[in-house]
C-alpha cells in the first residue's frame, strides 16, 4: 500500500480506527476522517505511534451536513492529486427519529446520503488515482426490512432496527449500482458486512432491540472473535487484497466467513429499485456523477 492515498471515515473509533491502522501499518497514506477534532486527533497520534507511520492526518467531516461534506472534499483536493481508496465506513445508530441540519432523517442521512455524495464528489480523485478502490460497509441485517419511497424517510412509524437496516440496505443498492456506472474505468466498489464486532457504534442507542445483537456481539468479543480488528478484517482485505484488482461490484464477509463472497438478499439485485434510489440520492444531495 505503500505510495497509496487512503481515506477511512468514522476512523477515530471501532472497526474505522482499526481499519485506519492497518492501512497505515501496509505504508499507506491514510486521512482519519472524523467529525470530532479531539477524538480523531487521538485516534491520528495513536495510529501514527503504533505504526510508525507519519503520513496520517486528520481532516474533519461530518456526514450528517452536505456543506461539511463539500469542505472536507475541498480540503482533501486542495492537497491530494489522487485518492486510490475510499472506505465509507462511518455509521449511526438512533432509538429515536432525527434529523441532519439538511433536514433528512438521521441514519439515512450519514449512513447512505453522506456517503453517497462523498463518493461521488471524490469520483475524479478516485479516477485520477486509478486502479482504485471503494469498500462500502454494510450489514448482514440489510435484509430485515424492505425500502418504502412513500416513507423513505421514516416520518411515520420509525424503529431503530427499521432505520438501520434499510439504510444498510442503501449502501448495498448504492454499490452494485456504482458498479455498474463505473464499468469500463479501473475504479471498482464492493460492500462488506463486518460480522459481530463490539463497537461504540450502538453504545448509546438505548433501545431493547439491539440487545441481542451486541450480546452476541459482546458474547463473541469475550472469545475474541469480535474486537473491531477482527470485525474490520473483511474491509481491510477488501481495500488492499491484490487478488481483487477489478473485482467489482460484490458483498463479503459474514459473521464467521470472513473475505468470502457471498449473495445479498434478494431485493439488493432489483436493478429498478437501485436505480430509484440513485435518482432519488441524486434529488435529495443535488450530488451527482460528472
């Protein structure tokens, strides 16, 4: 990875910040995308000391803000030619329906919309930096619950569950759909699903329905199975393995099938709804591809 240009979102904790350590220790150039200056300049200084790696850097974002999101884009361009790998790995968890500065509904917003238009605006960094790579984190739950364009948003009947599994299922649509746009460039994407990792990620969702999630979370951790280096194997295999150079368009992992391929659920293969979605995206962002 070495001469590599990396970006990691949500890298100032969990499966991000472990994500963010390997690259670093592979030789690579890696900015710690966080929106928190404090716990994100730990997380850079933690990096850089464990690997000896100095090309480490902190550059603020919060996907919950469009404008936030441009300046970060902004500020990557003004001092990088090239970016050869986007991890989009930053995500949420809320009891309680809320909503981004630009008025869309919280999990929906950062998970899918943040990431949607930060991949997008990056795409001439990425093309430039090619072959290169987009590793898209999503879950094994993005089958739970299917898409609902007359409540996209979840303004009626919101469920913590509900929101987070349809918002991983967005970044499944949203990478086969990439792929598929970007057939014929050396840019490839693919999604990965971490397994049981005990992150901080559900730390305040305040909901029962997570309980048996990260119990099992927790129950796998204490056999050492679910620490966020092992929860974030899959992603970083995905953006650095070679034996995936133009490999494309694919979901891996699994709780205990780690960089193996595997079939999504059923409705991520409708190439009608991913389509809606990406025109829809398109609406809600104004971000669209070049």
């Amino acid at each position: 990875m070495e001469g590599k240009v990396c970006i990691v979102t949500g890298a100032n904790a969990g499966l991000g910040r472990a994500t963010a350590m390997a690259l670093a220790a592979k030789g690579a150039t890696v900015v710690v995308m966080s929106r928190d200056r404090e716990r994100g300049a730990a997380a850079r200084d933690e990096i850089r000391g464990r690997t000896g790696n100095d090309a480490v850097e902190l550059m603020l974002c919060d996907l919950a803000s469009l404008a936030s999101i441009r300046s970060f884009v902004e500020q990557f361009k003004a001092k990088y030619s090239q970016l050869h790998v986007l991890v989009n790995n930053a995500g949420v968890t809320l009891p309680k329906r809320a909503q981004t500065g630009d008025g869309f509904e919280m999990v929906f917003g950062v998970n899918h919309l943040g990431h949607f238009a930060l991949t997008l605006l990056l795409l001439d960094a990425l093309k430039a930096g090619q072959p290169s790579r987009i590793v898209n984190v999503s879950s094994f739950k993005h089958g739970q619950y299917p898409l609902d364009f007359n409540d996209l948003q979840l303004e009626r009947g919101y469920g913590m569950m509900k929101a987070y599994s349809r918002s991983k299922l967005c970044n499944v649509l949203f990478t086969y759909e990439l792929a598929r746009r970007l057939r014929g460039t050396k840019v490839t994407t693919n999604c990965v699903h971490p397994g049981g990792a005990a992150t901080s990620m559900g730390s305040n969702s305040g909901s029962i329905a997570m309980l048996p999630f990260i119990g099992l979370a927790l129950t796998l951790r204490a056999f050492g199975l679910a620490t966020p280096e092992w929860g974030a194997h899959t992603q970083i295999w995905a953006a650095s393995a070679p034996e995936l150079d133009g490999v494309s368009g694919k979901y891996f992992g699994g709780v205990f099938r780690k960089c193996q391929e595997e079939r999504s659920s059923p409705a991520t293969y409708d190439e009608a709804l991913a389509l809606k979605l990406w025109q829809e995206s398109e609406q809600l962002t104004g971000v669209s591809l070049p």
